[in-house]
C-alpha cells in the first residue's frame, strides 16, 4: 500500500505496438508496470501494421489500466495526474493513448499532460538511478531511434549526434530478417549470438574512425544483405551462432567507441543508455567495461524498462514535477523531436 502523501502519477504509452500503463510516485518508485504487446498480431506481416495496432490498443487499453491498478492495490481516486505519450509514434496508436487519458483525467478531476516519447526512455533511467542528476550523456539506442543527447540541469537537452540513416534497433531487425530469423529479429539475433565467434565475419562498421557522433547502419544491412545472397542455405543455418555474434558485435562496438568520445568531448562522466537495444547483453557489458576503464559511470534501466512502458512515462511526468517545470502540450504529434 501507499505511504499517505505520495503523489501518484499514471502513464500511458501507445505509440507504436505496445499498450503499456505504468504507475510511479514521487519518489520515482514504481507502483506498477502492465504491458501487452501485439508482436503475435504483427508478425505475419513482418512489421507494425498501423490499424491492426490502433484497433488492439482500443481493446486493451482499459484492461492495462485496471491491471496497473490492480498491481499497485489503489483505485482510481488514488491516482493524482495522468501522462500519456503524445509522440512520435504512430498517429492512430497515439490518438487512443490520449483520448482514453483525457477522458479518464477529466472524469477524475485531475491534470493531464501528453509527453515525449524520448524523453520517456530518458527517464527510465531514474527508476533505476533516482538519484541520478544532469549533466549526463544518454545514448538514445531503439528500433527507430539512434542519437546522443546531452543532458543539463532544467531538462535542458542538447541532440549532438544521430544516425544517417538506420537506428541500431532497426539495423538489428533488418539484418536478422534477412538471415531468416522472423519477427521481431532484433531479441533473435542477441539469443543466437551467445556461443558464437564474434570475430567469424569481419562486418562494415561505418564512420568508425571519424572523431563526430554520427552512426551510419545502412551499409551493414547491405553487407549482410550480399553474404547471405552469397551462401546457400543449409551454410547460413549452420553458421548462424557465429553470423550473429558478429553482427552484434559490430553495432555494438560502434555505440561504444562513439559513447567514450562523446563522454570525452562534452566532459561528462555518467552516460545513461535508454531504449529498447539498451536490454542488450553484450551491449550492457561492452558498454559498462569500456567506461570503467575510464573512469566513467555507465547507468542501463532494467530489462522492463528498456522497450516501451508506461512507467517511464509516468516517470517523466514525474521528473519535470519535481523540477517545477509544467505547460507540457496535450496535442498529438507523430513527428515529435527533442524538446
């Protein structure tokens, strides 16, 4: 049960395939996190259907929420404000999100506010760390999104690299789709990498020695895209374990080299990994090695927060309470960018 005098914030996220609701309080302890996702409904298609994703998020997003509050032992009086994701995402996904959140906040009487989705991942990093205070780098690493972001004192962001062209998350799915390995490909390609030879193909890691912060994964898809055209089958079956331990090694190595020179270029210490990649592994022990050989802190949410949730929703929501900082917009917007 809840001490008395906890604020208690709800979070929503429906921006792409998850229906997800979250509750944190004040404290930046998490109360409840339920997540439903569609990726049964999905696969067949290889890939996010926007109307089979919008219809699914109407039919689940009431049940999440009761069981979020179910989980947390609190009714509905119990909730103080309400976030939802106001992008970027998908529009139809994003409309239901904040038309059930407006809703339910003007039939209880309380505020609600739409927030970034980046900034979202941002925050779950304070469910791990509440302590945590800017400046810091985070590295933004998930299926549509690759960028740093510096952080400073007033949620005051500053976007000083990004990907050309494929986000890591993406160029992981991409690449293990076309080594056979379905959907999502990107969890797959980190399970049939454990036991394999990272050094068994020697793969493209583009702009790797250029001192900026910038990825480039394209040339990777078309890479692998080229040696699985020029294998047969039963090859590329048998050399899979080994394919992919390569392969994530590759983008890894990339992300952490680029981290380290970012900490360096900016003069920070701590850097906060986020987003759906930053569950990866190999990713969590290159990445935390690497800093400590420099005396850098290394700060991953755990695995329940990396993907899409309502927790860090709610968190976010939180966090800029507890700045003092409000007037957040409600409009949806599926383009949204750092603030």
């Amino acid at each position: 049960m809840l001490s008395w005098g906890a604020v208690v914030t709800l979070g929503i996220e429906t921006s792409c395939d998850e229906t997800a609701c979250g509750l944190v309080d004040d404290g930046m302890r998490v109360l409840a996190n339920q997540v439903y996702s569609q990726v049964p409904l999905h696969s067949d298609y290889g890939g996010v259907v926007p109307e089979i994703a919008a219809r699914a998020h109407l039919e689940k997003i009431d049940p999440i929420v009761r069981a979020a509050l179910d989980e947390a032992g609190i009714g509905f009086d119990g909730i103080d404000q309400i976030a939802f994701t106001r992008g970027p995402g998908l529009l139809g996904p994003l409309l239901v999100g904040a038309s059930f959140a407006r809703a339910l906040g003007r039939s209880l009487g309380i505020p609600v506010t739409g927030v970034n989705h980046l900034e979202g991942h941002l925050a779950s990093a304070f469910l791990q760390e509440p302590s945590l205070k800017p400046p810091f780098l985070c590295p933004v690493v998930s299926g549509g999104h690759t960028e740093f972001v510096r952080v400073d004192a007033g949620l005051e962001y500053t976007l000083i690299g990004k990907t050309r062209d494929d986000a890591a998350g993406e160029a992981f799915d991409k690449c293990g789709k076309i080594l056979g390995l379905g959907y999502p490909a990107g969890p797959l390609v980190a399970r049939t990498a454990v036991g394999g030879r990272r050094d068994f193909v020697v793969w493209p890691r583009a702009l790797e020695q250029r001192d900026n912060f910038e990825f480039s994964f394209s040339g990777l898809k078309s890479a692998v895209l080229r040696y699985a055209e020029s294998q047969d089958a039963e090859t590329i079956r048998n050399q899979l374990p080994h394919i992919c331990a390569s392969l994530e090694s590759a983008i890894v190595e990339v992300l952490v080299k680029k981290s380290m020179l970012a900490l360096i270029s900016a003069e920070l210490d701590t850097l906060t990994v986020v987003g759906g990649v930053s569950a990866n592994i190999h990713l969590r022990e290159r990445m935390t090695v690497e800093a400590g050989k420099r005396g850098f802190r290394a700060i991953f949410p755990s695995a329940a927060f990396c993907g899409d949730n309502g927790a860090m929703i709610a968190a976010l929501a939180q966090w800029r309470a507890n700045e003092g900082i409000s007037g957040m917009e409600t409009a949806v917007s599926p383009s949204l960018r750092w603030s």
